[in-house]
C-alpha cells in the first residue's frame, strides 16, 4: 500500500496493488459530508494515471467513518468502514 502526494498539493490516502497487477485507490475521510471533495481528488488522480501502462483503476473508493455503502454515478464507491471488517 503506498500514498500519494505530488508538487501541486495533490494527494490520495492510499494505492493498492494486488499480486496480479490490479490497483485501486482509496480516500479517507471521517464524515460523509467530504464524500464530493473526496471523489473529485481521485478522479483527478486517475486522471494523471498513465492507464495504457498501468490498467484502469479496478476500484476508486472513499472510505467514511458512518453511513451507507454505495456506488456514485462517477462510479467512485462509498464505503463505510464497518464494512471493511472480516
């Protein structure tokens, strides 16, 4: 897992790469009121991404401290963190 942050301030909390070269990217954000700030940073991420070498993200998530799951017309996932336990 590794996070990102480059010269122009932008940042996300985590990249994931599973052994089989899939990624995703993830935010953290405690109130669900962050949600469209959360979302707008990592579709900008995605978009500084060169996916030709990489692959598209297999997942975009934001991850939120209470709420309801679901998933974003902008196809970014809103996941809340109890839903994360085994």
């Amino acid at each position: 897992m590794l996070q990102y942050r480059d010269n122009t301030g932008l940042e996300v909390d985590a990249v994931v790469e599973t052994a089989d070269g899939r990624w995703g990217a993830f935010e953290i954000k405690l109130g669900p009121g962050m949600v469209d700030r959360a979302a707008a940073s990592l579709r900008k991420f995605t978009a500084r991404v060169d996916t030709h070498q990489l692959g598209a993200p297999a997942v975009l998530g934001v991850i939120v401290g209470l709420g309801y799951g679901y998933q974003r017309d902008d196809g970014v996932a809103v996941i809340p963190v109890g839903a994360l336990r085994p």
